[in-house]
C-alpha cells in the first residue's frame, strides 16, 4: 500500500538541469525538500501530495482557498487522535 501526505510549498530551490526540481514544504510543521520532476508548475502555497520525497499531484484549490488546507487539517486531525488513543 502507498500513502501520499499533503503539505505546503514554502520555498522553491533554483536547480540547473540535469539535478531534479525540489521545492521546500511544510508538512504540519516538519520542513523537508521534495522534488517536483513528476508534475508541472508549481508555485509557493501550492498544496501537494507527496509520497517517498517526490510530489505526485497538485492538490485542486477549493473556491473559499480550502484545497490542501484542508486535506492538512483533515491529517492533523488523524495524528491528533493516533496520538491520544
């Protein structure tokens, strides 16, 4: 079974070719550097799903901005009772 987990772009990291295309993401607070070779534009606040360090989809913005928002509340909330059971 694969498990993708959604975070935030806070920085992008200026990568000449041939190296991968990473970006830094916020994940609830853990900073790691993902690469971005497996899909298109990406841009800071962009919410996205990322599974073994490499981003697999763009998370669709909801009209009111929720999008990635709340796919992060929606984890933060399962960590949250993981850790209290």
């Amino acid at each position: 079974m694969c498990l993708a987990i959604p975070g935030r772009v806070i920085e992008i990291q200026t990568c000449a070719p041939p190296a991968p295309q990473m970006v830094v993401m916020d994940f609830l607070g853990v900073i790691r550097d993902v690469s971005t070779n497996f899909i298109d534009a990406v841009a800071v606040g962009d919410y996205l799903l990322v599974h073994a360090g490499c981003a697999i989809a763009k998370l669709a913005a909801e009209p009111a901005g929720a999008g990635g928002a709340e796919a992060s509340a929606l984890w933060e909330a399962l960590i949250n009772h993981a850790a209290s059971s």
